[in-house]
C-alpha cells in the first residue's frame, strides 16, 4: 500500500538517520544474521507458532518479517509496515522470488494507525528512531488482539558500547551516533520507558532480560558493529558531524583493535520485553 506521493517517500528516505542505500540494507543484512539466535528464541518464549497473524513493526528490509513468514507458515500471515519505501520493495522483491504469498508489506509511518487483528506483534530497534514512543506503543496495543503478544528488542544503555582497553575514538562515535538520533527526534535509550509505556497503554510484562555481549574479533557478534563503524561515520560526515580524516582515524583504531591480543568490545545493551495484551 503506498499512502504518499514520490517526493514525501524521497524525502523519507533522506530523514532515516541511518539511511536506506545498499550499504545500509547489507549492513542490516549482517546485523540481522548475527542476532538472529535470540531472536529466535525471544519468538520461543513468547510462543510464536504455526498458523499465526503477526505484524512486524518497523520492518526495515524485511530480514525477520520473512522469518516470521517461515515460523507461522502459510497457513498464518505476517504484516510487515514499513516507512520506506525502498525498504518496503527490497522486501517485496525477495518475497517474490522465494514464491512466499502469506507475507505481505504495507508503506506508511509506524506512527499513523497500524494494520489490526493481531496475534502477536515484533518491535526491533525501531522505538529508538520515532518521535512519540508512546503513540508507538499505543498504535501496537490498538492492532492487536486482547490476549496477543508484543515483543521488543530495543536499546537500554547504548553507551555500553566500548571496548577493553579502551578506544577513545569509539568513545567518540558512539557519542555522536546517541546526539544524532537525539537530533533526529528519536531515544537512544528509549527501552528505559518502553516497559511504563506498555503497562500504561494495558499490557502485561511477562518477561525482560538485558541482553550485553563482551565479544573478541574473532567472534561472529564483532561483525554487526565492526560493519557500523565502516559505513556509520560517512553518514555522521554527511550530518556535518565528521570529517575524512576523523573517519579515517577511526578506521584505524579499529584496525588496531582487531590486532591487539586480549581485546574486548562491550555490546550496546538491548532490553529484550515480551508483554501480554490484557
């Protein structure tokens, strides 16, 4: 469904803080490839199954909408809503050539009325981008079933990105990356109100656990934010926040860091909630 007219969707595609060129669709690519093990067992816990509708809020590219597609089958039906619309077509496109027609895209803002008559709805670090998690959360409520479930895997504490011994460049993109969302109208910390927002808007927490890795370079968690602090600083250089030589300088701390012996890097916190509708 497309509810807007070519220059609003250009313009949306500029506004996303993290752009949607195909770097960023390859860099969720890998980040969704890596996270997927607790994903999955976050669907695990929260009983996802054969036969159910789900909505996939905030979709991106449609990585998990088409695993969900696979977990409830075809005798189930997943929604993925998604405000861009070269998301929504890459989506759309893979859908296709794998013959799956119980998966379905819809293009509009997770802030306008949600898709309803769900049974459980799936939330990944999109909260932390909006303007208003409160209609977010309130829109999520609205579209599903008394009884659904929602689950969110969402940033607590980002600033626990850092690495042991300490890169201070690092330090420094990870405070840039937080200011601009935060200029952008979005919380990078956002999961810190996500569980007040359900229980106010009739929800049930059934289940929050942080979830924080301390990883080396050789383990496969070290790619999803080795491949951020590649392609992250050139759009931090297009907001004016950085220069060339300050990226530069960054690439090769991290190379270093990856050579060190003994080197350690702490992941972003992400507070994973599963939340029964009542």
């Amino acid at each position: 469904m497309d509810r807007t007219s070519a220059p609003v969707r250009k313009a949306a595609e500029r506004d996303y803080v993290l752009g949607t060129d195909d770097v960023e669709i390859a860099r969720l690519g890998v980040q969704h490839e890596v996270w997927t093990p607790r994903m999955l067992e976050c669907w695990d816990r929260a009983g996802i199954e054969d036969g159910m509708r789900v909505l996939d809020v905030g979709c991106g590219p449609g990585y998990a909408t088409l695993d969900l597609g696979q977990r409830v089958g075809p005798t189930g039906e997943v929604v993925g809503v998604e405000r861009s619309q070269r998301f929504v077509t890459y989506g759309t496109q893979r859908c296709l050539a794998r013959g799956t027609d119980h998966v379905h895209f819809v293009q509009q803002d997770v802030l306008e009325p949600l898709p309803g008559d769900f049974e459980a709805s799936w939330c990944r670090w999109v909260a932390s981008f909006v303007k208003s998690p409160e209609q977010l959360v309130a829109n999520i409520a609205a579209a599903l079933r008394p009884g659904a479930t929602a689950m969110f895997h969402e940033y607590a504490n980002y600033a626990t990105w850092r690495m042991a011994p300490r890169r201070p460049l690092l330090e420094e993109f990870v405070g840039h990356v937080m200011a601009s969302w935060r200029e952008a109208g979005g919380e990078p910390d956002v999961a810190l109100q996500l569980p007040a927002l359900l229980e106010q808007h009739g929800f049930r927490i059934t289940h929050l656990e942080p979830i924080v890795w301390v990883l080396g370079p050789q383990q496969p968690q070290w790619r999803w934010l080795a491949s951020y602090l590649e392609s992250g600083p050139e759009r931090l250089r297009e907001l004016g926040r950085v220069d060339a030589a300050w990226i530069e300088r960054l690439h090769a701390e991290l190379r270093e860091a990856e050579r060190t012996p003994g080197q350690r890097m702490m992941t972003p916190m992400v507070l994973e909630i599963i939340a029964e509708r009542t």
